[in-house]
C-alpha cells in the first residue's frame, strides 16, 4: 500500500507542471547529457508527445512507444517502438520491439 501511495504522489506531481515545463526538463536533460559526449534520447508515447510536452520544441531524438501495426504519430521521431509481445529466439517470454527510422 505504501508504494501504492507514494506512485500515486509521484504521478500528481508530474501532472503539476505544465507542458512548456515538462519540454524545457526534458531539454535540459538532453543538453546535459549530450554536454557529457553522449545523445540524449526521449522515449515517450504518442499521448505525451501529442498532450503533455511541445513535441515540435523537443531538442533531442525521440523514441516513440505506439503498440500498432502502422504508425501515426504525425511528429518527428527517430525510433518507433511498435509492440512489447514480439518474440526472439533464445529468450523466454515477450520482448519489445522498435525500429529505427531514417
């Protein structure tokens, strides 16, 4: 019950800030990490790149979780994460599967 709670806090304070705040974060995130010699990638959903960030303000690559045959997030993405029941030789149970867009 405990963890309940706090992951119930957790989400309420992230629905606090409004999109321009949560794309400025994501931002400076990116800038941090790309400032350490590495790219910065945002993975998120069609829902929160669409309602919850400015996704044409976004200033790192996108990794875009949408469970579908085809994609239609209408926005820039570099990686579209298609599906979490794909199947692999070797490995036991379902694993994601993305592809990388050029």
């Amino acid at each position: 019950l405990h963890r309940l709670i706090r992951r119930q806090r957790q989400m309420c304070i992230r629905d606090r800030i409004s999109s321009s705040q949560r794309t400025a974060v994501v931002n400076a995130f990116a800038q941090t990490v790309n400032n350490c010699g590495y790219s910065a990638v945002v993975y998120a959903n069609k829902d929160w790149m669409n309602n919850r960030m400015y996704a044409g303000n976004i200033s790192c690559s996108v990794w875009l979780a949408q469970y579908r045959s085809q994609c239609t997030y209408t926005g820039h993405f570099s990686m579209w994460q298609f599906t979490d029941k794909a199947r692999v030789n070797g490995i036991s149970g379902y694993v994601d599967m993305s592809v990388w867009k050029h």
